[in-house]
C-alpha cells in the first residue's frame, strides 16, 4: 500500500474514531477499559473474529458484490477431496437433519462452468467448526468436490440450524455489555472457483431461520436464502438409501469472468 493511501484510509479511521470519542465524551475510565478490552481481545485471538463481524461485510460489498458474501473467519484450506457421491465428511451419528444440496455453478452470462471447484465448509448442529474448535474430528464438514462437465454437483450435508458465535471470550463479552445477540442464521460457506475466474466466496441461508434479519454480521443477501423441501415418503427414501427424512434445495453459483 502506498504511504498515501495509509495516510488517507487511517487518517481518516482516526479522526472518526476521535470524532466518535467527542460526540459520546468518553471518559478515562471508558477509555480505559476499551484499551484493555482490545489487548484481551488479541491475547484470546478474537481479532479475526471480530472484524470479521463488524467490518467483513462492507469490504465483501464494495469488493464481491451480488451472490458474494463474507468469509468469516473460519475457514481452513487443504479440505479433503471428495468422490461422488458427495457427502460432506461427518461422524455417523452426525447431529442434525440430512440435506441434499445441489446446483450449477455458471459465468455470469449464464454459460455452465464444467469442472469447477467448491470448496465447502459449516458449522456443525452444535455450532462448532472442525480443525476450529474442540469437538468435531478434523475436516468434519468440510470438503472439495468439482461440478461436473454440465458445471452441475449435488452433495449431502445437514441442514445448518441457527448459529451462534463461539462464547465465553471477549467478543461475547462486548455482545453482552452492549444487549446484542450473537447469533447468525444457519449457513453453508464456499469458496467457489474455475480458471478464468474471480472466486467466489459465499454463504447459503434457510427460508424460516429466525436470524436472517438480524445476523450479528450482517452477512445475509435475499439472493442466498433458499427454500428446503422435505422428503418424507417412504419410497423417497429409499431411493436415496436413507433411513429418515431429507430435505432438497438447489442454487446457482456465477462466477465473473477475470479480465483481460
Ligand atoms: C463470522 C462469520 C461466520 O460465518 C461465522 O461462522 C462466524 C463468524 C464473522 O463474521 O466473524
Ligand atoms: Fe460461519
């Protein structure tokens, strides 16, 4: 980055925060406990998270845009690769209800992307990430796959319920002192990606969550809420060699085609 443009962007990120400090006349002890909140903040390691959470979601719009949404900060890379059938890597007794996830992923001028990659990663029913926090083994629900030679997949999963950030650090801290929830609606993340193209990282959403209007990372788009149909018919499921009822949904991922 130019000294310029440091100059301007945190020149201007200081006179607003002191602007902010003016307005609210924060006194010492404020001041002080914020400062200490901040070293806490980095010696938990919550600093991803953080800004991830107050701050992802604009640089994702000015950046992404439509079908894009935030990272967070959970991923990881060098998830499994998987085979077809795609099922998301989990315990056999992994909580939650089965989802069938299928789709296309296309340019943005609509043409089918054949081979490209998604790279996908969720919570689990307990809200805990893999490779992340204790309790799921490694790379549970997480994985790589490839869309076909007509850019379709289809894969199994759960249905990610209402999630809620990870508690008892100091995010949750400020949450709590300031009467915010912390919870997100439940959510698939990828990382979509083909030669020639920009990825795309983004987020799928449920019909019905009660977060969607109040995701504590306002990371929620209406074109990335989806409608789950229920399968619950004996013959439905045995089709799909599955001993309890399923939900299907669909969506089409477009990539933007890179320039030059
Ligand atoms: C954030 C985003 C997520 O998807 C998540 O699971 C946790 C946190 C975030 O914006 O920080
Ligand atoms: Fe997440």
């Amino acid at each position: 980055m130019s000294t310029e443009r440091v100059a301007t962007v945190v020149g201007d990120l200081i006179k607003r925060i002191n602007d902010a400090i003016d307005e609210h006349e924060v006194t010492y002890d404020e001041y002080h406990a914020a400062m200490n909140y901040l070293i806490r903040l980095g010696e938990a390691g919550e600093w991803p998270l953080f800004l991830d959470v107050f701050f992802e979601h604009t640089v994702e719009r000015l950046n992404q845009g439509e079908g894009g949404t935030i990272e967070g900060p959970y991923y990881v890379p060098d998830a499994p690769w998987l085979e077809r059938p795609y099922v998301l890597p989990q315990r056999d007794d992994e909580k939650g209800d089965v989802l069938i996830l299928s789709g296309t992923v296309r340019s943005t001028g609509g043409r089918p992307i054949p081979g490209a990659v998604l790279d996908m990663w969720q919570a689990d029913a307990d809200t805990y990430y893999s490779n992340v926090q204790e309790g799921p083994p490694p790379y549970n629900l997480r994985g790589r796959m490839t869309a076909d030679d007509n850019g379709e997949f289809e894969v199994r999963t759960i249905v990610p319920p209402s999630y809620h950030l990870p508690r008892g650090g100091p995010m949750e801290e400020l949450l709590n002192a300031a009467g915010w929830h912390d919870f997100r609606p439940g959510h698939l993340h990828f990382i979509v990606s083909a030669d020639g193209y920009t990825p795309l990282i983004t987020q799928l959403y449920f019909e019905g969550d009660r977060y969607l209007d109040s995701d504590v990372a306002s990371a929620v788009k209406p074109e990335l809420v989806l409608s789950l149909r229920k399968h619950d018919s004996p013959e439905e499921m045995e089709e799909r060699g599955l001993k309890k009822p399923f939900f299907t949904t669909s969506h089409e991922f477009r990539l933007k085609p890179q320039d030059g």
